[in-house]
C-alpha cells in the first residue's frame, strides 16, 4: 500500500482542530471577530461561511469550511454549526457540532475522510479584545479514519485516537506579535490502528493506551510572517516554549506482508519531552523511564527482550552573536539497559561476562561565544567561510558513568581555554584545568575477553602497561588518573609531565 504524500498534514491538522479555540472575548461578535483573526493566518481565501446569524444574545455560524493547501496536500473540513452565546457575566459560551468531518487529498486517486467527534463538551471564552482565554472540558475527544483511497480504491482501515476526560484552556492574543498558549491535560488516551487488505496481503494492527497525558505551551508569531520565506522568522520575533509529559503507557502491535511477520509489545512507566527555541538559543530535552519492549518476527531467530530503567537527552545552546560567554550544556543517559540472555548468547555463548544491565552517562556544560547569529540566513555565507563560528570559554565534564560487563569508567573534570593563545597547542586554544577518571574492574574485564578470545594475548602486555602510565592502583581492581594541564601548556598525568 503507498501512502499519500503527508509533509505539512500535521500542521493543516492542527489548525483544523484547534480553530475552535483559537478566540475568545467577552461579546458573542467579538468572539467570532477574533475567531475569524486567527483564521487570516492561513488565507481568507481558504475561508468560507455559510451563513451568520444574530438571534438575541446568541450568533449562530453555519457551514464553516476551511480549506488549506501545502505540498501537494489539501484539507478541507466543515463544520455545520457553531453558537457562541453571552452568558450575562461577561463571558461566552462555544457550542460547536458534536462531529465534523475532514477531508485529506493528496496525489491522485489519494485521500482520507476523516471524523472528529466531541463528546460532553463545554467551552466558555473570557477576557477582553487584547487577550482572550478559552476554558474546555470534554468526556471525549476523538478523531476516526472512516474511508483511506489508494489509486481510486478503498483501502481496508480503521484507525480511531480517543483522548478521555479532557480539561483545558487557550489563550490568544493578537498585535504585531500574535500570543497562543495552551494547556491540557488527558486521563487517557485510547489508539487503533487495524488494516487488513487482502489485495496487498499486508496486515497491521497496532493498539496503545496512554495515561495522564499533559500537554503545555506558548508560541509568538509575527502577524506579517512570511510562511513562504519561514528561514526568516526567528529574526521577525518567532518562538516555541512547548512540551508534554505522560505517565504509564502500553501498546501492542502485530505485522504480516507476505511471508514476513512481527509482533511484540512495549511499555513505559512515564515519558516527558520539551522544547524551547528563539533567535537567541535553543533547549531541547526528552526523557522515558522503565521501558520494556518484546518482539519477535520471521527476520528475527528468537524472541527479544529489552529494558531500560531510564532515558534522557538534554540540550541548551546559544544561538546568536555575543561579547560575553554564554551558557550550554549537553547531556545523554542511559541506565540499566538489560537483555535477554538469547542476546547475550551470542557474543558469550560461555557466560563468561557478568550480565549486569549497562548504563552510559555523559553530561557537558560550559560557556562560549558566538561570532554570528545562527538564525539570521543574511550572515549564512559569512558563517560557511567562517574557520571557526565562535570562542570556547570553558568546558567542565560534569558527569561520566559507563558500566558494562562488570566494570566501570566515572570522570568527572574543568577547562578554560585562552583564545588568545593557539600556539602553545597549534590552532587550538590552550586549556588548563585538568580531568579525573576512575576505573573499576578493568584488569578482571581484560581477563575474561582474554578468556572468550576477544582480546588476543599479545595486545594484553600493551593495555596494561597503558593503564600503568596513565593510571595510578588505588584498591582491588581499582584505577585512578588525573590529567592535568597547567598555565604553561604542560600535560601532566598523576604527577608526571608528558608534555
């Protein structure tokens, strides 16, 4: 089956779903007024309105169509009634249809209908004409593929996402900078996916449940952004605070095309991703915890198993020109990843290694300076015949943990760099500061990947000697070094000058 060109459907999607909340004021009028504002970013053009109705304290909106084109793929989707009432308080309520269709087309003889359905929902909008918040509450907000054409045919699917128990708000404002920011939280998110078509002989089904999600954020956007030209938005004032965090989550998923199959299942105990990001830098961060994935398939000789206790990747970096220094960091994490022993087999089939869980953890920071912004595409050309974009300040290993096969590697250090000196280390700015590593079990390692093979005789000699200039015996199998680097330029390892 050959799906349908989808690059800029998410972003169509969403602006389709979140029309409803995209306004909010304290006149039924102004309500809408701001409604169809929020609108205009995607093209009035693409906007049309059956009819417009002022009974008393309530406008009734009838057969509103959107429709929105990018990349060869086109949305349309109708609403048949919106009422927006004035409650007497200064606020108004929202009543929308209870299901509206979209429509997604892509190359010829490619679409999908799809149904989103509200259950239960209550929208009241309040504030004033310069900000305006948008409360909501649903038992269900769903979203259901009814009909996916491949080449004109119908292909057999189902595929339905039902997020349970909703609360949340939106907050809009608009000026030469327009304000969203939003937050929701879940109790519960249910997925299908089934597709069972014989004429392809592909089977899919995949099945998930996601507890507690929480959904957060705030994006400016410039009111005369250029979507044709979005390189340039940064520099007009674009950013993203944005992220989400979930709790336990299960799912299920089986594969067959032909003579090939998978299935297995995966599980996590909680999940969380943020990002933020302007002209001036970027942060990025994701995090798992307690993942478990099982699977077996006809391209796999034994069932697998994994785990991992947790998982984590953070980052922060400067993005724009500056004098001073300034921060960044970087991390990445990786505890207690176990196998089962049909994995471990295969390199030790004599269960000579320890299966303890491995882990790896890495964490940097330190401050620099820029020489350009990164975001401005007028400097581009300055950057790419740059040698080097900006200054190294400093550097500090905040962290280093490696565990694997019974042994263990933990540093830890700082530098400065003088960039006015590149001679003492040619090209390079001269560091000073110095590194602290500690190795636990390394010579017991060396013995057993001598035992199984792996490490020929003859380059034993050689590692252990390696080990005895560059580290100092503390205890049992234990190590220790220092590597230093001294105003002058000198390299010193445990006391003893190597350069």
């Amino acid at each position: 089956m050959k799906a349908f060109a989808t690059n800029g459907t998410a972003t169509c999607i969403a602006a389709l779903l979140t029309a409803g909340a995209a306004s909010a004021d304290v006149t039924a009028q102004e309500v809408w007024d701001n409604w169809k504002e929020g609108m205009s970013v995607y093209g009035q053009e693409g906007i049309t309105i059956g009819s417009e109705t002022m009974v008393g304290s309530s406008l009734t909106i009838t057969d509103l169509t959107m429709e929105m084109s990018e990349d060869g793929t086109s949305i349309t989707s109708t609403i048949p009634s919106i009422v927006f009432t004035e409650r007497g308080d200064g606020t108004v309520s929202v009543v929308m249809s209870e299901s509206y269709p979209v429509t997604i087309t892509g190359a010829p003889g490619e679409s999908a209908t799809i149904n989103v359905t509200q259950t239960g929902i209550e929208m009241v909008v309040s504030g004033d004409s310069s900000a305006m918040t948008y409360d909501f509450t649903a038992n269900r907000i769903g979203v259901s593929v009814d009909e996916i054409r491949d080449r004109d045919e119908v292909v057999p699917a189902e595929i339905l996402l039902n997020m349970n128990n909703v609360t949340g708000s939106y907050t809009t404002s608009y000026g030469d900078l327009n304000v969203i920011s939003y937050d929701m939280d879940v109790g519960g998110v249910d997925i299908l996916v089934d597709v069972n078509d014989e004429a392809e002989d592909l089977l899919v089904n995949f099945s998930g449940q996601i507890a507690d999600l929480a959904v957060e954020g705030e994006m400016g956007m410039p009111a005369d952004m250029d979507f044709d030209a979005p390189e340039s938005m940064f520099i007009d004032g674009f950013y993203l605070d944005a992220g989400y965090s979930f709790g336990q989550s299960a799912y299920l998923f089986a594969f067959e095309e032909g003579s090939d199959m998978a299935n297995g299942t995966a599980s996590l105990a909680s999940g969380a991703l943020e990002l933020s990001m302007n002209y001036d830098g970027i942060s990025y961060s994701n995090a798992l915890t307690e993942l478990a994935v099982s699977f077996s398939g006809s391209e796999v000789p034994f069932p697998v198993d994994l785990s991992l206790g947790e998982y984590g990747v953070n980052i922060a970096l400067p993005l724009s020109q500056s004098n001073a220094p300034k921060d960044f960091s970087a991390s990445f994490k990786l505890v207690d990843l176990a196998v089962n022993d049909m994995i471990w087999s295969m390199a030790d089939p004599g269960g000579v290694l320890p299966r303890d869980p491995a882990s790896l953890i890495i964490a940097l920071s330190g401050s620099g300076s820029l020489f350009y912004d990164l975001l401005d595409p007028a400097q581009a050309m300055e950057i790419a015949r740059a040698d080097m974009p900006g200054a190294l300040n400093s550097l500090t290993l905040d962290e280093l943990t490696v565990q694997i096969a019974g042994a263990e590697v933990l540093g830890d250090g700082s530098f400065t760099f003088d960039n006015n000196d590149l001679t003492t280390f040619p090209g390079v700015p001269r560091p000073e500061g110095e590194l602290n590593v500690a190795v636990n079990g390394a010579n017991g390692l060396i013995d057993k990947l001598t035992q199984m093979g792996l490490l020929p005789e003859e380059q034993v000699m050689g590692a252990r000697m390696m080990m005895g200039v560059f580290a100092t015996p503390v205890g049992d199998d234990m190590l220790t070094s220092k590597i230093e680097v001294n105003d002058q330029g000198h390299v010193i390892a445990n006391g003893q000058r190597l350069q």
